[in-house]
C-alpha cells in the first residue's frame, strides 16, 4: 500500500501517516470531534468539535506540512455544527449541517450557494460521485435525499429507515452503482435504498448492538462493509443481498473505511485504529 494520511476522531484529531502508523499531525483547534471529512485530493480536511460547535477547523496539508485556521459557521455564532462532508469533485464548497439546515456553503466567499432547509436534527452526511445527491441522515430514523442542481429535496417526504427514537449513524453512496445509498443505525440495522425511486433494496440485521458506520468499495459495485459496537465489521454482498463474512475486533468498532485502491480497509476501534 503506497503511503497515504488518514484522520482518527475522538477527544482531540489526529493524523497518521500509512501503512507505517505513525502520527504526523495532532490538531489543537478542535477538541471532542463530532465530524471530519478530506477534500477530494486530500489537501485539506474540516472538522467541527463540541468545544466550539458554531466554528469549522480547516486544516491544510502540503509537502507534509499541517496548518489550521478556524471560521465562523454559515449562520454565526451559537449556531450549532452537526455534520460536514466535503464534495466529490470540488474543493470550494462544503456541505453544513446546522440547525435544521443543510447547506452547501462556499469557504472562500463565505456564501451559501444551496440552502436546505426543514432538514432537522441531522447526524450524518455523504454525497454521491458528482456532488448532485446529498443524504442526509437525522437522529428520528429519516434519511433526507436532497438534490444540489434543483436546490430541492427528491422526494414529498423523507424515506422513514427505522423507528423515530433510533438515529442514523452514517450514510454512503454507492461508488460504481450511483443509484445506491445506504445508511447504518443505532438498532444494529443496515439499509440499502435507490435514490431515484426511493424503494428499499434490502435491510440486514447482522450487528447486536449500534451499527455506527457504513463504507461501499471503490472497485467492488456489490461489496460493502459495516462496522458496529458489537466488535465486529461485516461484509455484504448486495448482488446475492447477504452477508458472507465478518471481522471481530477486540473492543468496539467505531468507524470503517476504504483506501482509494479497494483492497485495503481501515477499522477505527474505542481504543486503536486497525488497518487491514
């Protein structure tokens, strides 16, 4: 595996460098992280924490180098930041949610180019390969599809993915298959759904305790993983729509992804990140 930078979130943000895990950079502006997303090249990433929930940290990278700045949020001071995530194909924009926004704000001008807005309460967000669909995952069960061109959501009504008091942890498209996305949910619960119809593809109930992350394979249209508190990450196969194996940790898993190359994953655990 060539080098590469990934984030670990927790009581402060961190950066290691692999597959030789080390730390290379430790983030002083945010402490408590409750969301953090890499631009697509990987040249800055945006975090948002509890000490200071109205405010973003942007923290560049160059040449090995990490420099932060902090800004004030889209809508000021005592405005709470849920989630953030970074657009596929442009570094210029970053998708906010706060109150019961979401917003795709421009950083530079410091100007919200898409305004969503009766998206309340929202946990979680992604968007697919060419920025046009966000989901948007909230803490009653729902998963909003919004659409960037129209500046409106795809459907009349949220897709309800599971009971009201059961949130949504984290929400991912599909990265060959663009009418895929799926979310992962505080009951265990693991979702499939298309985003042109709305129609539920399939729901797996493998995890015995929170799912809290979802993660599609960037070379694979039928494999993807999800990680739950249970200790385990389990691999599913959408085509024969059934899990076919698992991974167990030693403590909880918290967080899943790939690398860019498909055939390296990344395991984030309550106690230590396990690259695969």
């Amino acid at each position: 595996m060539d080098s590469l930078n990934i984030v670990t979130c927790g009581s402060s943000l961190k950066v290691w460098s692999l597959p030789d895990t080390v730390q290379v950079y430790e983030g002083a502006n945010v402490k408590k992280v409750t969301s953090a997303t890499w631009n697509y090249d990987g040249s800055c990433l945006a975090s948002c924490g509890v000490d200071k929930p109205d405010h973003i940290t942007l923290t560049h990278t160059k040449n090995d180098r990490f420099s932060s700045v902090d800004i004030i949020g889209p809508h000021g001071r005592n405005a709470q930041i849920t989630a953030l995530q970074y657009p596929r194909t442009t570094s210029k924009f970053l998708c906010i949610a706060t109150g019961d926004h979401v917003l795709l704000y421009d950083i530079n001008k410091k100007k919200s180019r898409q305004d969503f807005n009766k998206v309340p309460n929202v946990t979680c967000l992604s968007m697919n390969h060419n920025d046009k669909y966000i989901a948007a995952g909230t803490s009653m069960g729902q998963l909003y599809v919004l659409n960037s061109l129209t500046g409106r959501p795809s459907f009349t009504q949220p897709i309800q993915i599971t009971d009201e008091d059961s949130a949504l942890t984290a929400t991912a498209f599909n990265n060959i298959k663009y009418s895929m996305v799926g979310a992962s949910c505080d009951d265990g619960s693991v979702g499939f759904w298309d985003v042109n119809t709305g129609k539920e593809l399939q729901t797996f109930r493998e995890h015995k305790a929170p799912a809290t992350g979802i993660a599609f394979s960037p070379v694979n249209e039928v494999l993807v993983l999800s990680a739950g508190l249970d200790k385990r990450c389990v691999c599913y196969d959408t085509s024969l729509k059934r899990p076919f194996t698992s991974i167990t940790l030693d403590a909880p898993v918290t967080s899943v992804d790939f690398a860019s190359d498909g055939s390296n994953l990344i395991l984030g655990s309550s106690q230590v990140c396990f690259p695969f």
